[in-house]
C-alpha cells in the first residue's frame, strides 16, 4: 500500500519538481496534489501511445451503452485460443488513516480512459490515460500504454498524478466498515480546455460534495467544490419535506452523468439498507453551485423510499431527457402523491418531471424489498422508424431478473402518482413479449434471470444489480445482461446462466419488445457487475465482465473474502473463452460492482491499483 499522507521528504527531488499547485476549496480545506514519479523516465524511447480513442463515462457515454466498437485484438478466436495474462500493474494505491487505523483502497468507481490527453506534470505531452477513484477519497490519472516524454520511456502503469479529496468517513454498513471517500464513477468531459473530471467525495467534516479537477494535472478548479447538504437540497426540492440524512445513511454510489452541452451534473443518492428518501441534484458546472434538486418521496422519515443506488446511476438520451430506475417504498406509502419508489423517472432539464414508468406489480416488490432500483437503464440508439412503431426505447434490470423495455416518447404513468397496484400482468405499460410468460401464464414482463420471484428474504437472493450493454449486428440490435440465476425460488445460490442475450424484435409499425436469444450454460456469478462489449465494428463481439465472486455482504476488510474474476465470453455463442482465476496472475480486492474498460487491446479493471490485461503468449 503506498504511504498515506507521504510526507514529502520522502519523494525523490525530481518528483518534487513535477507537484502540481495546491488550491484551497470553498469548504476551506486544502488539497494538494500528491508528488509522484510517473513522468520519472528510465531511457531512450520512440514509443507513440495511440489515439482517437475515448471511454469518459460509466458505461462509456451518457447513454450507458457500454459498446467500444473499435477493437479489432480482442477477437473471440483470439481471447479463445491465446489467453489473456496480466500485463502490468500500477503501484498499490493509496490508503488512508481513520482515528488510527489503516485502510487499504478498494475501487468502487469504474475506470475511465481517453487518449491524447495532455499531461501538465509531463510537460504537456500528450497521452493516453486511465482515470479512477478509491474508497480512500483519492482521484488518480495513470499512463495506459508506453510513450515517449522527451525522448526517454514512460512506462504503462505510471502514476501521472494523484489527488486526495478531503478525509474520507467510515460507514460501519459499507462492506465490512469501509472508510467512504469516493463510492460513484466520475464524469471526463473532454469538451473544455483543459478537460475536466467530476468527481463526488465524502469529506468527514462536510459531507458529500462534487469537485471539478484539471484532468491534465489533478488540480482543483477555481469555485469548487460545490457541497450538496440538508440546507441546499431543501431549498430547491420540489417534492418536499425530505431531509437530506449525513453520509452515514445516504450514499452516493450511482455514476455520475453530464449534460450533452456541460451545463448540468446529475448526481443520485439513495440509502443504506433502506435508511433514506431517495434523491436526484442536478449541479450547475458553470456556475458551480446546486441548481435543481428533488428527493423521490414527500417524506422526512429516515426509511426506504426510492433509493437512486444502483452503480450505474442515470442515462441520459439524445433528446436530453435524464432516466434513472429507483428502488423500494415503504409499505404503506403505495398510491399516494409524490412517492416513485419501483419506478422509472424522466426529467427534463434541469429536472422537471416529465414522464414516469411503475410495474404493474410494485406493491408486491416493496413488500419483497425486490428494487428496480438495483438496477440502471440504458437508451438504445433509435431504431428505424420504418421498422417499427417504437423507435425510441430504453431498457433496464431488476432484483427479479426481469428486463423491461419501453417507449421513451410513452412511460405511461402519471405525474401525480404511481398508478393503482395490480396483480395483472397484461396491465404492464412496457413494451410486453406477444406471448403468455411462463410465471404469469399470460404476457407480462419478461423475467430473463429466473426463477421468478417477488420476495427477497435476504441480499443474495436478487438476480441482477447490472446495466444491460448494446449491440447492434446485422440489422439487428441487441442487449447483453448479466446476473445471478438461482437454483431454485428464493434461494441464494447461483446457477446458470449468468449471461444472456436479448434480441430487440421489430416489424413495420408494431412496439418492439425483448426476446431471448441466446444463454450461457456454464456460468454462476455471485455479484457481478455490468458487462460491456467489444468488437471491430459489427462481427466478433466479446463480452466482459467482473464477477465480484462474494456475496453482497462479504466485508471487504478480510483477508478470507474471495477476489473477483474478470471473464471473456463469447458474444456469438455465449460460451466463456477466459477468466482470470484459471491461471497466473488475477484480480486483486476492489470493490463491489465493477465495471472494466477495453480499449486497445488492453483490459483495465481497477482493485486496489490499476490492472491491465493483455492477449497472453
């Protein structure tokens, strides 16, 4: 574990040389960007890191479509028949000291990546960098790929830069007692210059706030951070009164999202274990202060009320409409006005209610603590409006195993409240299969990661806490998930198939709906997270994805808790190709939920420190 808080007599001179400024914050507290020896070079050098490539979000875009369409390496026959094998690893990242203990870091937040980013603390040389964020509260930009800085090497696994963000606060509900800095996946927006990345942090003297930093250097920029408090949300919340709770309850886990022209940062909360009203804040990036907020419950009750917690936070489409699922109610509060627990929500700028989705059969999932919420929606690309009558469609998860599919242009419910409960499920407002499905006997929603259920009697026996990632081949699109099956109803052991996919099924002007198209037979995840795909353009599709290979309570602070696994499975076929646990080198102990990036023939997942994976020999 690298040293927290190195003092700096213990850096090298040179690395000295390349420490950033140091910038005070509105909050009055002081960050100053750790010296590091990443732009240390070791020799003569001709390497070029390559260009034209950019994954900036969770799930790579607004849209969460978690697609790179731009990897010609990684072909199934390829990761088939060679392997992957660990390339490098960055240094141990940091930890940090909470009344006298020491935490080692852990990776909640999904990497992001972009190449040809200039790099101040490397004279401006342009490179291809990997960004991530700890549990320690510290934001890090490292050197992807071998480049030259001056005519001498730099080698892949570099620490450019590093910025801590305050003091994180233990959270005795997180994994064991995991001290909380940054939890949600930033935000690169490449747009300005310098580019910039947003970034949501616990201070424990503050609170939750957002930062904006330099991406080049690290540095905080002038007028941030913006503090999203009890004072702040509560002036601007128009489904009120709701508290705003301390970190120890509200959790900030969802990614963080951005408005196509930079203005407005979404960032969504919901509450441990069902302590909290959910909320969504939007947050003014030009004038850096809070610029709409709305909890998604009239309630100041310290209970479950649609928690905005799922990793993959809120889409956002083309339109510039903002979705995001939410999670369970207390029962009791089912029909009345302003509750949108089990729902999907559709603001318009900069957040106004515009349109709202809610299962026939939501009383039943707040009963059974079965969230929507445990899951995050992604917008397709619109389809052909020739090709069917609903070309706009978003699709999202559930606890159930359920996937849904609607009509963004019509959700259906109200704005007033959720409609009457139901336990019919040909009333269902998504986009419903034409046939009877198996658990209903009549068309419903379609439950993909099975057996149905409507009753979680503990965490591990939910089925999918994923976004869904799209493909489109052949004239057709379509969606690949990933979960936990189980062995029977209401058990907690997993079994196939944990990775599915889904045909979007069209015909001249009729709705699209989902189907099955192919299933894994081999693979019981535990806990996973969200896949993403890659392929060079339409052929040869391989999914990845991070299986946190624990249950959802597993404390993350024992040396007994398993480590994930990474696994490549075939997108044609869906039969695995590799993991990471069949042979050398694996995963270290990250978080929970993530997400790797592929860029280049390299897979990135970050744990304790950044991890890339290469076709092995």
């Amino acid at each position: 574990m690298r040293p927290p808080e190195a003092p700096f007599a213990a850096w090298p001179l040179a690395s000295l040389l390349s420490l950033a400024l140091t910038a005070c914050n509105s909050n009055g507290t002081t960050l100053v960007q750790h010296p590091v020896a990443g732009c240390m070079t070791t020799g003569p050098s001709s390497a070029s890191p390559p260009h034209g490539l950019a994954w900036p979000a969770y799930h790579g875009d607004r849209a969460r479509t978690g697609w790179n369409a731009q990897e010609p390496a990684l072909t199934p026959a390829a990761v088939g028949g060679h392997g992957m094998t660990l390339a490098w690893e960055s240094p141990e990242l940091d930890g940090v000291v909470v009344d006298g203990a020491v935490y080692t870091p852990h990776a909640y937040a999904s990497p992001l990546y972009a190449d040809d980013v200039p790099m101040g603390p490397c004279g401006g040389a342009a490179l291809s960098v990997v960004f991530a964020a700890t549990s320690s509260g510290y934001v890090y930009a490292v050197n992807a790929f071998p480049a030259s800085v001056g005519g001498a090497a730099l080698a892949p696994g570099a620490i450019l830069w590093s910025t801590p963000l305050g003091t994180p606060l233990v959270v005795p509900r997180l994994d064991g007692g995991v001290p909380l800095g940054v939890l949600a996946t930033p935000f690169l927006d490449l747009q300005p210059s310098p580019p910039r990345l947003y970034v949501a942090a616990v201070d424990a003297s503050v609170g939750w706030s957002v930062y904006a930093l330099d991406a080049t250097s690290g540095a905080l920029l002038p007028g941030w951070p913006v503090t999203i408090d009890d004072p702040g949300t509560r002036a601007l919340n128009s489904n009120g009164p709701s508290v705003f709770l301390d970190p120890t309850v509200l959790s900030q886990r969802g990614a963080l999202n951005l408005s196509a022209d930079g203005s407005l940062l979404y960032v969504p909360f919901g509450g441990y274990f069902d302590g909290s009203v959910g909320w969504m804040v939007a947050v003014d990036t030009r004038a850096a202060r809070l610029a709409a907020a709305q909890s998604i419950a009239p309630s100041a009750a310290p209970t479950a009320n649609g928690g905005i917690w799922s990793p993959g936070g809120s889409a956002i489409d083309a339109d510039g409409f903002v979705y995001a699922e939410t999670g369970n109610s207390a029962v009791g509060s089912a029909n009345g006005p302003g509750f949108w627990g089990e729902s999907l929500l559709q603001w318009r700028t900069p957040l106004a209610l515009a349109q709202t989705y809610t299962p026939f059969n939501y009383c039943a999932l707040d009963a059974g603590d079965a969230d929507l919420g445990g899951d995050s929606p992604v917008v397709l690309p619109d389809l052909d409006p020739t090709s069917t009558s609903t070309p706009k469609l978003l699709a999202m998860g559930s606890k159930q195993g359920n996937v849904y599919l609607v009509d963004r242009t019509h959700l259906g419910g109200t704005l007033a409240a959720r409609p009457p409960c139901s336990t019919d499920s040909t009333t269902d407002l998504s986009l419903l299969p034409p046939g009877p499905q198996p658990q209903f006997a009549a068309r419903g929603p379609l439950n993909v990661l099975g057996p149905y259920s409507e009753l979680y009697n503990n965490v591990d026996q939910a089925k999918m806490r994923t976004t869904p990632a799209f493909f489109h081949a052949a004239g057709t699109s379509y969606l690949y998930v990933s979960g936990a099956s189980k062995a029977q109803v209401d058990s907690p052991t997993s079994a196939p198939p944990s990775v599915v996919r889904l045909r979007v099924a069209t015909a001249p002007g009729a709705p699209a709906y989902l189907a099955v198209d192919r299933a894994d037979a081999s693979l019981a995840f535990l806990n996973p997270g969200s896949p993403v795909v890659t392929s060079q353009g339409e052929g040869g599709a391989v999914v990845w994805v991070v299986d946190e290979n624990a249950s959802r309570l597993a404390s993350l602070l024992s040396d007994a808790t398993p480590h994930p696994v990474l696994y490549a499975v075939d997108g044609t076929s869906l039969v695995p190709l590799w993991n990471s646990a069949s042979g050398g080198a694996g995963l270290r102990l990250g978080g929970k939920y993530e997400t790797p990036l592929v860029a280049h023939g390299t897979v990135f997942v970050v744990t304790d420190r950044v991890q890339a994976f290469v076709l092995g020999p």
